[in-house]
C-alpha cells in the first residue's frame, strides 16, 4: 500500500503553509513569554499611575497626591527604599482588622484579626523566606482592658485620632512578641465588594457543614412578632437568622456567600470552632490575593478602579503612600511564597465560663504569660 506522505516533515523542517508573517509573529510570541513579569511589572506601575490619577477625588490621597511626588511613588514602587519603611529584622509587619461596620449592632468590634510578616531582603536572600499570616482568635482575654481582642479597636477609637489601631496593634504586639509597623482596617461591606469586582472566587470547602444560626444584619434587635425568650424558654428568636448550607468540594463564590463562608460560627462539629473560622479566612484571603495579582486583574481598568474605588471609601490605615507603594511592590515578589498559620491550640485554654471573664466565652495562654506564642512566632519567621 502507498504510504500518504502530505502530512509528514522532516524535523527542523518549516511547515509549508507557514508565511513569513506567521514565522515573525511566532518568534516574538517567543521573545515576549521570556519577559513576561518584567510586562507585568510595568503594567503594574501604570495601572497604579492610573488608579491614583483617577483617585484624586477620594479619600486623603486626593490632599497629598501631586505630580512630583507620585514620581517618588513610582520610583519608591520600583526600587524598594528601606529608609522609606519601618521594619524589625528585615521584616515589615502588619495588623489586618476586619470589623462588621455599618448597619450591624456592634460595627467596631474586629472579629478578623490577621497578623501579617512581609520579607523586605534582597532579592536572592528572598527566595529563602516566605510572606506569612498568623489568625489571632478574636475571643483571647485582655486583663488590661477586661474585654476580648476583638474589642480594643472599639475601645481605642474614641480616646484619639486612630487610637483603635493604636491599642490593639500594642495589645497584639504583646502577644505576637513582634512589632506591629502598620495597621489596616476594612469593614465586611469592601471584601464583599471587592470579590463582586473580581468577578467572584473559587474556593474549596475542606468540610460539609451547617450553620442554622447565620445571624440576618439589622434583625439583631428584632423581637419576633413578640416571641418571649427567658431562661427557660426554649425559644430563641428564630427571625434574627437563617440557615446556611455549604458542601464539600470546589464552589464559585459572590461577595456575600465568602462572606458567610468566613462568619459562620455556629456549625455543628468541628467549623464551629473559632479555630476553623480563622482556617476559612485565611483560605478566602489567599484566594483574593492571587486573584487581585492575576494577569487577568492587572489588564482590566474596570476591575483595577472597581478595586480602588471600595478601599478609598472602606479602609482605614495608619501606612503612608510611600509604605503602600514599597510593600504592594514586596508583596508581588512573594506571589508564590506564602504561609498561613493560625495559634495553635495548644498554647490556649478556654476556661470555664465565670465572673472572672465577665461570663464569656474566651481563650486564655496555658502557661502565665505569651512566651509559647512567641517562640513559636519566632521559629515561623526565622
């Protein structure tokens, strides 16, 4: 049988239906995946030319921002100055606070409380160190002001101008044994938002599970067309919540299902926990983070003046343009270097209920003092 031959080429051959053209495009095709961060980068500065630009009319950078020192912003961007941020042993650490804000019963109290380490080494002593994040339980008791973490920001906040991040930056400074160099707060109206901007996110549930006590924003007061609840009632306001469901396995996700993915604390089993909510957290931020520092994000204005336009109006920070600048530049570089952690549970005791925690429900160290915590926040960031 003759063999048909019209398909086959010699290796190295160029196909004869290539044109020149075709052969062109290909090499620079070639020529440009070689370069593809150094793109990205430069995409990056002119993206962040163009939400600044195009922010001057929020918030407290519209006061400050000029031509000249935007200049300085991109250089600061690029080049990374060490003089122009605070850091303790080539570090810069973070305090992220996420609070429930307006429309809920208690908007300041910060359920979310995240410490975050970010490396500012050179590039090649980089590559031996990782971005890390450490969930701080939101219910550890503080003698000093007799309430839970989860409520300094609350009692800062009216003593002076950005006092919340003053007193729960020292209060976790404490715990951490590290310094906090800057704090960051947003309330659950911008993550939501910001995920609706993003086009939604993908997450893999670890745990079936069910919470019948999500509790309905602005229904906290609500009496149930007269339900009486005593102590020994066993009725308990049904209208102030709804039931929520999420299956094992991987699932897209709006704004307000993470949201409720990362809240829920009522599960049976295991995710309700305080530990497992932190977990949840931890994995939705991640995913926010890689999706914000996508290829996918860094081409779309839409979706970069989206992002923009949610943190002007919903974030609060004590970091000053230069400190953003070099550290959204740091944080880029740690793309695929990241850990996430949570205070293991060996280091906690959660004590019986009594006057002494003003009859709540709260975690304490097992041993006087954080020395544990320390130690082992020291060996995470060695």
């Amino acid at each position: 049988m003759e063999q048909d031959n019209s398909n086959t080429r010699e290796i190295g051959q160029k196909p004869a239906f290539y044109s020149k053209k075709d052969i062109l495009l290909s090499r620079f095709k070639r020529k440009l995946l070689k370069h593809v961060w150094l793109i990205r980068i430069s995409l990056l500065v002119l993206l962040i030319g163009l939400i600044f630009f195009g922010g001057l009319g929020f918030g407290k950078f519209s006061k400050i921002l000029t031509v000249k020192n935007y200049s300085y912003l991109v250089s600061d961007f690029i080049f990374t100055p060490k003089s122009k941020i605070a850091s303790f042993e080539g570090r810069v650490n973070i305090l992220l606070l996420g609070k429930s804000g307006e429309g809920h019963i208690a908007p300041d109290l910060t359920d979310t409380i995240i410490f975050a380490s970010v490396p500012i080494l050179s590039a090649q002593a980089a590559n031996k160190s990782t971005l890390v994040l450490i969930s701080i339980p939101r219910d550890i008791w503080i003698p000093q002001i007799r309430a839970k973490l989860n409520s300094a920001y609350f009692w800062g906040r009216p003593k002076d101008e950005g006092g919340g991040l003053i007193l729960t930056k020292s209060i976790v400074e404490e715990i951490i044994g590290k310094p906090v160099h800057y704090g960051v707060v947003f309330d659950f109206s911008a993550f939501t938002k910001i995920i609706d901007v993003l086009g939604g996110i993908e997450i893999d549930v670890v745990r079936s599970f069910i919470d019948n006590k999500y509790p309905i924003p602005g229904k906290e007061n609500d009496l149930c067309d007269g339900e009486a609840q005593s102590a020994s009632s066993s009725k308990e306001y049904k209208c102030r919540y709804e039931t929520i469901k999420f299956e094992k396995g991987k699932q897209t996700m709006d704004g307000e299902v993470a949201l409720k993915f990362v809240r829920s604390r009522n599960a049976e089993g295991e995710e309700g926990t305080d530990l497992a909510r932190e977990a949840r957290q931890q994995k939705v931020i991640v995913t926010v983070k890689k999706k914000l520092l996508s290829f996918a994000t860094f081409l779309s204005p839409k979706r970069i003046f989206g992002i923009w336009k949610v943190l002007s109006s919903s974030v609060e920070s004590d970091a000053d343009l230069s400190a953003v600048a070099i550290l959204a530049r740091k944080i880029l570089s740690f793309r695929k270097s990241m850990t996430t952690q949570v205070i293991p549970e060996d280091f906690l005791i959660n004590p019986p209920i009594s006057v002494q925690y003003d009859n709540q429900y709260v975690f304490i160290p097992k041993v006087d003092g954080w020395t544990e915590v320390r130690e082992w926040v020291d060996n995470l960031l060695k």
